[in-house]
C-alpha cells in the first residue's frame, strides 16, 4: 500500500508547471461477485463516492472516499442469523494514480488504479419472546481498485460512466458477546456515473 501512495504523490509533482485539480462526485450500482462469505451476505446495493485530484498532463493522482448501504441478502446473512432487523455500511478511503488521454475533442478516456482503507460496519437486532437485544460492530480491512470510463465535455463540467473493480480484505472472527464476524474479501463490479468540475 505505502508503493500505491508512494506513485501518487510522484504522479501528482512529476512534471514541472501547474497540475491541473479536479473534483468529481459519483453513483452507481455496486454488484457483488466476490467469495461465497461475501455474496452469500449482500446483494446489489447504491454506491455514493467524492474523489479530487490533480492532474500533470495525462499522469495524476486522486483521493476518494465513498460509501455503500449494503443491502443484505437473508436479512443480514452471515452480519446476524435470526435477526428481525439489520444494517451493514461499507465506508473505503482509496488514493489512486490516474491516467487520462483525450481520443476526441469532447472525449476523454481515464484509468485508475489504487489501495486504501475499507471500513465495514454491521449491527443487528433481534426480539425473542418480547426481550430485544441489539449490537453493532466494525472492522478496519484494505482495499483495492481498479477502474476506467468515457468522460464527455458539457460545457465547463464533464459527465462520466464507469466500470470499477473494489476489492476489499476482512479477517475478523467474532470472539465475544456483541461482535460480529467479518471474514470475507468482497469483490464487486461497481457501475457508476459521475459528473467532473
């Protein structure tokens, strides 16, 4: 991970003169494909993401951060058996180095590549014989990504489509009362569409 940030701040003062910064806000639909632990637990859920970067001609870097409500499959799946209600939140920190190449006047392809923090956060609640009990728990994993799409020139701004691949590591076993097990890599395949300032 330290060779990931390592190349993105290289890629960001590579080259001598201003970089050029950038912003984008993105959304899509992650779909998940990665070990039976994962898929077995969420299924197709929204993704929200905010990035910004700089770019030194086709060469950059960025930081995004996004989050994704998991929607759990068998109302929690492997997060909380019986439970009568449950919540999963998946929060990842990723710098990326970047490339773009405009192929058209109002065109331009990119690619990115990254690694980062994953953060998975899970609680459950569950009513038997009228007493409820709930608990919450979260978990610290790394990630990866890989990424590419089309942008297209709008005026000032530009409008993107993505196709991604999040790859995200836990290891956790539930040890006590109140914890919950996090043991799966999740692998998704992220459709997003963005818009760039």
């Amino acid at each position: 991970m330290r060779a990931i940030l390592v190349l993105v701040l290289v890629a960001i003062s590579a080259a001598p003169g201003r970089a050029d910064s950038f912003a984008e806000i993105v959304g899509g639909l992650s779909l998940p494909v990665g070990n039976d632990n994962w898929t077995n637990t969420v299924d197709q859920s929204p993704k929200l993401g905010v990035r910004a970067g700089a770019m030194s001609g086709e060469i950059g870097g960025m930081l995004a951060i996004d989050w994704t409500p998991e929607t759990l499959d068998n109302n929690g799946g492997s997060f909380g058996i019986g439970a009568t209600s449950a919540a999963a939140h998946r929060f990842r920190a990723i710098a990326s180095a970047v490339f773009r190449h405009r192929v058209a006047p109002r065109i331009t392809i990119s690619a990115r590549a990254g690694a980062g923090l994953d953060l998975a956060h899970a609680s459950y609640e569950v009513t038997i014989l009228n007493s409820t009990s709930s608990t919450s728990d979260t978990d610290l994993g790394y990630g990866f990504e890989f990424g590419g799409g089309v942008w297209f020139d709008v005026g000032g701004t530009q409008l993107g489509v993505e196709l991604a691949l999040p790859i995200g590591k836990h290891s956790k076993r539930a040890t006590q009362t109140g914890d919950i097990t996090f043991d799966y890599t999740s692998i998704d395949i992220d459709l997003l569409l963005g818009i760039r300032f």
